[in-house]
C-alpha cells in the first residue's frame, strides 16, 4: 500500500537517510524504531510529503505521491513528532479547522469531533486554548486531527510521548482495530515494549540505514534474544549502556577545580 | 554578575515577542528600531532649526511664540513615541510564566529576578528616551534665528531645559501606560487582566498612533489656541504641563533679550506676542508644577501596581473555558446564522473561521489593524477639520471631506486587512494547512474576503451611518451606505486581486511597496475619493445618477473578480515556505 524506494536524504550534503526501503501493507501495523538522530522522523516526513527526498521516490498503492500530492494526502493520517498547533485556538476549533479543509461534511464533522473528544478524554477542555493544554493534551488532539478523515495510511511519529498510561493502552488497542479493518500504520517510537506488543513487523533504522526489517518473532530468533530491547541493542548500539552511565556520574559529581 | 546577566536576558525579550517580530535576527531589529528612531527625531529637529534659519531677524516676542509651538511638537512626540514603546512592549512589561519557568527553578531569589527586570523595564525606557530626544536637545541651540544673541550660556540653559523636559516627557508618557497597564492588573487580579489585556492594548494602539499623525497638523499657535483661553482643556492636556515646565526653567532666555526695533511690519506682532507670552507667565509655572506633579504621581503609581502584582512569580494558568455572555451569543448566532449563512463550500467556512478566530487573537494582527484605523482616523480628521461635527442637510452643499471619509477609512482598513493577511498566525502550525489542503485557493480566499466584512466593513460602515445620519440625515446617510458597500466590494476584490499565497497561513514575504511607494498609496487614495466624493454629490440629488454610480463601482467589482478568476488556477500543492526576494542584486561573479 505504501512503499519507500531507496529514498535518500542530504542535508547540506551528508546523508541523514541513506536508500531506506521498506513497505507497509494493508492490515499491517509496521514499528520503526531507531536511535536519536537515525533518520526516522526524517522519513516520516519524506512518506508524507512534506519534505522532498534527495533521491528515490514514495509510492501509494503503486502511485509516486509527488504526481498527485494532494490525493495522497487525503488518505493519509500524520501524527507529527512535536505536537505544533494554533495556540490561540480551541480543541474544537483547530478540528474543525482540519476538518473543513479536508471538506468533511459539517454534520459528520461535528459529529466526529464531539465523539472523539470524548473518546479522548478531552470534552472537558474543548473549548480552552490549546495554548494551556499539557504535551499529552495536544498529542491527543494531534491523534484526533489525524483520524478524523478516517485515513488508509496512518503514520504517527512517536505519538505516545506524553501521553498517560490509560490513552498509551487505547493508542494500542486502537491501532490494532484500524489495521484489522484494513489501514495500513507506520509506528515511529521509542517505547519498544509497545512496538513489541503491537507491531506485526519492526524495521530498526541506524545512522540513516535499515538494518533490519522482519517480524518481532524472526528477529528475536535472528540475534538469540528474549526481548526486543536486547534485538535493538544488539543492532544499534555501539556502547556498553552501564559503562556510559558510569563515565556521566563520575563527570557529574566532579568538583576538581572549583573555587574553595 | 547574576544581576546583569538576568537584565541582558530580559533586555534581548524584548525583542524576541509576536508584536515586534516572530522570527526576526535580534541584532537588525535593533539596529533598524535605533536607526529609525535617531533618523526621525533628527529629521524633525533639522526642519525645525532650519525654519528659523530663513527668519534671522525674527524678533524675541515672536521667537517665544514660535518657540512654544516648537517645544510643544517635541514634548507631544517625545510623550507619544514613548508610550506607543510602552503598547508595543504591553506583555513584556511584567513577569510572565515563561519567566517562571526557566528562572524559577533556577537557586536566585525572587527579590533578585524582579530588580532585574525592573531594571530592564528602566534601561529600555532610558535608551530608547535618551535615542529619540538626543537630536532635539543637541539641535536646541541652532533653533533659534540668528540675529538673537543668547550666547553660549543661553545656548546651554536652552539645551539643558530641552532635554530635562522632553526627556520628563518622555517618561511620563511611557509611565502612564505601564502605569496604567499595572494598576488595572493590581485591580481585577492577573486572570481577568489577561481577558482585557488584548482589547486595551488595541485601543491604545489606535489612539496614540491617530495623535501621532494628527500632530503635524495641530501644533502651531499653541499659545493663542491652547494657552491663552486657560480653563480645564488647558489644565488636563498633558504636553502643556511640560510646555510650561520648559519656559519656567528657560523662557527667560529669549524673552529676556534687549527689544530693539524690528521691520515695521513685525512691530504690532511683536507687541502682541511679547503681551502674550508675559501675560502667560503665571500659567508656566502653574503648569510646570502640574507637571512634576503628574510625573511623581505616575512614577509612584507604576511603582506601588508593578511591587504589587511581583508579590508572587505568575505561574502558567490553565484557563477556564470562557463564559458565553448573552451578548456573545447572540453575537455568533448572528454571525453563524445571519452574517455567514450556509457557506458554499467547507474551505470557504475553513478562510471564514480562521481569519475572524485570528484577527482579534494574534497580537501581530491586532497592531497590524490598530494602526490601519489609526491611520484612517488621522486621515478624516486632517481632511475633514472642523466640518465633522457641522451639521448640513443641503445635498449639493455637503463638504467632500465629509463624504469621501467612508472610502478613506475603508481604503485604509482594508489595505490593513490585506497586509494582516501576508502574516502567518502561527508558521510553525501553518503544515496543519499543508497536510489537509486539498488545493481550493479560491474558496478559502473566498471565506477569507467573507470575514473581512463581517469583522470590519460592517462595523465600519454601521458606525459611519451613525455619525452620517446626524449630520446629513437618515435617507442621504443611507444611500451613502450603500454606496460604502459598492466601495468596500470594489477594495476588497482589487486588494485580493491574483493574491499569490494563502491568507494567515503562507511565510510572511516583506513588500518593498509599503516603504517605497507608501506615500503615494496614500495620496491615490485621497484623490480617489475626493473624486468619488464628487461624482457622489452630483449624483445623490437625482435617482438616476446615484444609481448609475453604484451600478458602476459594483460592475467594476464584478469586472475584477472575473478577471481574477480568468487567471491562472489555484496552485495544487501549498508553498508556504516563500523565500522573500533578495534586497540586492547578486551578480554571480564566482562563477
């Protein structure tokens, strides 16, 4: 349904995603899952369209989304990293913002939005300023903007940071309902126990690189692991976490050279 | 070392709020504000030194009168400019929770952060006072004509009194704002300051900007129209106070000067003059005594508000939601009903809603509109004069100025309005936009024009009904309504015309026409309508001719709304990253 092909993407000359390739299927929830700075939210925006790809392209049910963008988009749900929003507007007021220029019908609008808010738990605070909601707060209503279309692809980048441990559970549940009635989901994340109990597939990206794209199961078998943490570990990181936390301690309790 | 490190942060926030720019380089804001503020007051005290230089034998009787039209100019500027930094700077003023946030957890005593941004307030008051009064004070003494000998003492007791008093000026203006400001949040508490905050702030904006560009126009023979009849106008118009305050610490200088015989045409008013300003001798010092009254009881004032509501750092409110006054209600009832009735498409509600939820929420687009009104009002009043309250029946005997103000306040709202549309609400949420456009320019553009009316032509045009009806009567003052819309139709559709970006959502790219081509803006649009103004008047007796003259303003709309529309279409995918066009020219020389 959506495929990456050998995208690639420079900024001022170095490449931050390097010939990343992947697909993500119809009934498939598919977790990406990478270290800081390995290119994830740098694809996700690549596959939305909203940053333009070095080199390679993004295709939609077989279709480059740069020939007919805006097509794309109408199928697409797009959780962004950073939760960014008008702040002198209302909950209720920015979806039906998003809504109207996605041309949803006004009463289905309003319909959707009072049901969602509640769903989410925000109906006591549709009608403050975003500018006064907590991280968690503007996530939902982030979540909400992207579903209100109801969407084919869905693509969140890391949409549980801030969230409470309630909604992290229903993001979960929820997920996993779309994908069996057939969205296709692209989960960008760092809680890998959720990526484990959700995800059908993980693709682990490292310095702009796939390294590994298969089923939970296969790459636990693959590297003789119990977890997925221990599979990520052994993928991507170079350093001994315990040796790491040590060397900051001991730079963090050094008072030498200070004055008497 | 702390506390100058905590008054330079606090100094670089105030350049960093919505009002004076969202994303702008620190150090060009500060050169260009410093910039304009020195090449202003120096242009204005050249014009004033020269004015004297083509009347060296003015005699001292007349040289006094000229000199209070003078210090009364660059009292009123110098108080205005300082309180317009005042409603620029409006939330910078105080502590806020931003403030909280990052110095508040910090192991510095709250006594400490608020000395310092006490002292932050003061030096950007001290710079930016000592920056536009510097040329005026040096200047002082070359503003005198040269056949008065005052000698080098004189010189500097003038120079002196200027700078003393327009500097005192200055503050007072500045003060009264903050002041103002402190003591209304002192009042009803922080909460509900915040939901006045915004409207205040925009009637300031409005009202000092009009005073600003009315004072070229109102500051001569201060002493025979302002000082001379005494009374309560005399008593309560501040810049007096300081007038006052100037010529008893320095009148004495020229009015001092040996009399001797002038050309004979200046003999009587040299007479008069001198008569005058001696006669007005008590009336200084009784106003300089208001002055620094005003000044110690404002600067006491601001003080006592501003420790009083620093008691206790402000900490991040979540707001309760807002409560539906009836009036409210009714308000978007009419609105949602009424004036926005089953729009035509989603994407035109989507411009509609946006544009009315951000003009009166965005702080940039507040001060964008305050100054278009404001400009507008100076406009009617400069071209109207005395006529706005002279109440005239006859049709064909109607001043044009009375008639062509309704197309220079709306000219000048909405070329505002235009110009509010190139700043984005917020550009970091502008990919909200990117992500669910579906490429209709036109119906969003649309609902954005929709809005444009109901948040400003119809208050417009309804309060101009007002005063026109009292004026000219309920039937001429309505046909000129009428012919109000046939104009706003015709502004708002030539305004927009081939309008390359989308309103409140694309980057803002500067228009160099704004500085260049500026002055003659403003002349098209008085010469525009006087001319309407004109034709409006010989038509408004005979049915025909009116209808002739609305049918055509409202076929020449419909004309540039086609034309608009036969242009190229709206483009499919949104670009609202536009890189403004480079201020030179690049030769590529490198190769």
């Amino acid at each position: 349904m959506l495929e990456a092909r050998h995208l690639v993407k420079r900024f001022f000359g170095a490449p931050v995603v390097n010939n990343v390739s992947f697909e993500v299927r119809r009934g498939e929830v598919v977790g990406y899952l990478g270290p800081n700075g390995s290119g994830k939210s740098t694809t996700a925006k690549m596959l939305t369209g909203l940053l333009d790809a070095s080199a390679g392209a993004v295709y939609f049910d077989g279709r480059d989304i740069s020939r007919d963008p805006v097509a794309f988009r109408r199928r697409l749900g797009y959780v962004p990293e950073e939760p960014i929003l008008y702040t002198f507007q209302s909950a209720t007021e920015y979806l039906q913002l998003v809504g109207q220029l996605r041309e949803l019908e006004p009463h289905l609008l309003e319909r959707k939005i009072g049901a969602l808010l509640e769903l989410f738990g925000l109906s006591h605070a549709a009608n403050q300023d975003i500018g006064s909601f907590s991280k968690g707060m503007k996530q939902r209503v982030m979540l909400i903007a992207a579903l209100l279309h109801d969407p084919d692809v869905l693509i969140l980048d890391e949409p549980d940071s801030g969230l409470d441990v309630t909604t992290t559970m229903v993001l979960r549940q929820l997920l996993m309902t779309l994908a069996r009635r057939g969205k296709a989901v692209l989960y960008s994340s760092h809680v890998l126990e959720f990526v484990e109990k959700t995800c059908d597939r993980v693709i682990v990206i490292h310095q702009g690189k796939v390294v590994a794209d298969d089923t939970v199961e296969a790459l636990q078998r693959l590297v003789s692991s119990g977890s997925l943490e221990e599979v990520f570990s052994q993928l991507v990181q170079r350093d001994d976490p315990e040796r790491t936390a040590s060397d900051i301690a001991d730079v963090v309790v050094d008072h030498r050279g200070a004055h008497a | 070392m702390r506390d100058r490190l905590l008054i330079r942060h606090f100094l670089r926030r105030f350049l960093e709020h919505d009002l004076i720019s969202s994303n702008a380089d620190r150090r060009e804001i500060l050169s260009a504000a410093g910039g304009v503020l020195i090449t202003v007051s120096l242009f204005l005290s050249v014009l004033i030194a020269l004015g004297y230089q083509f009347n060296n034998f003015m005699p001292p009787g007349i040289a006094s009168m000229r000199s209070l039209d003078d210090r009364f100019l660059s009292v009123s500027a110098s108080m205005l400019v300082m309180a317009l930094l005042a409603v620029a700077e409006w939330d910078a003023l105080s502590l806020d929770a931003r403030d909280t946030a990052v110095l508040g957890i910090l192991p510095i005593p709250k006594a400490v952060i608020i000395r310092a941004k006490f002292s932050a307030v003061a030096l950007l008051a001290v710079g930016t006072g000592v920056a536009w009064n510097l040329a005026p004070t040096l200047f002082r003494g070359f503003s005198l004509p040269l056949g008065l000998r005052i000698g080098v003492k004189g010189a500097l007791i003038l120079m002196l009194a200027q700078g003393v008093v327009t500097f005192a000026a200055g503050a007072f203006g500045f003060l009264a704002v903050f002041g103002l400001r402190e003591t209304l949040a002192a009042l009803v508490g922080r909460d509900r300051f915040r939901s006045i905050s915004a409207a205040l702030q925009a009637v300031l904006l409005v009202a000092l900007t009009s005073a600003l560009l009315l004072l070229p126009a109102s500051y001569t023979n201060v002493a025979p129209r302002w000082l001379a009849p005494g009374g309560l106008t005399t008593k309560v118009f501040p810049p007096l106070w300081f007038v006052g305050l100037h010529e008893t610490l320095a009148g004495g200088v020229i009015d001092r000067l040996p009399r001797t015989r002038p050309a004979s045409y200046l003999v009587l008013p040299e007479l008069i003059a001198t008569d005058l300003y001696r006669r007005l001798r008590p009336l200084y010092n009784q106003l300089a005594v208001y002055a620094l009254v005003a000044l110690a009881v404002v600067t006491v004032v601001t003080i006592a508000a501003w420790a009083w509501n620093s008691r206790r750092l402000p900490l991040p409110v979540v707001r309760r939601p807002r409560k539906s006054l009836a009036a409210n209600l009714a308000w978007k009832w009419i609105v949602a009903r009424v004036l926005a009735p089953r729009a035509t498409s989603s994407l035109n509600q989507a411009g509609f809603w946006f544009t009315l939820q951000t003009l009166p929420r965005r702080v940039s687009h507040r001060a964008v509109l305050a100054s278009a009104v404001a400009v507008g009002l100076s406009l009617m009043v400069i071209t109207m004069g005395a006529r706005v309250l002279v109440v005239q029946r006859d049709v064909a005997s109607v001043p044009l100025a009375v008639l062509a103000a309704q197309s220079v306040l709306l000219a000048s709202v909405l070329t505002g309005f235009r110009h509010a549309a190139q700043v984005p609400a917020e550009f970091r949420a502008s990919s909200t936009f990117s992500l669910a456009w579906t490429g209709g320019t036109r119906p969003y553009l649309s609902g954005v024009k929709r809005a444009a009316w109901v948040a400003l032509v119809v208050p417009i045009l309804a309060g101009l009904f007002l005063w026109h009806s009292a004026l000219l009567g309920v039937r001429v003052a309505g046909l000129h309504f009428v012919v109000g819309v046939a104009v706003s139709m015709l502004l708002i559709e030539a305004l927009f015309l081939r309008y390359p970006r989308v309103p409140f959502v694309s980057g803002y790219v500067p228009s160099v026409e704004l500085k260049s081509q500026g002055i003659a803006y403003v002349a098209a649009v008085l010469l525009l309508s006087f001319t309407l103004a004109a034709f409006e008047r010989l038509a408004l007796p005979a049915a025909s001719g009116y209808l002739v003259l609305v049918g055509a303003l409202v076929g020449l709309s419909a004309g540039v709304a086609a034309f608009d529309r036969a242009q190229q279409p709206s483009p499919v995918v949104l670009d609202l990253d536009e890189v403004a066009p480079s201020p030179t020219q690049r030769l590529d020389l490198a190769g």
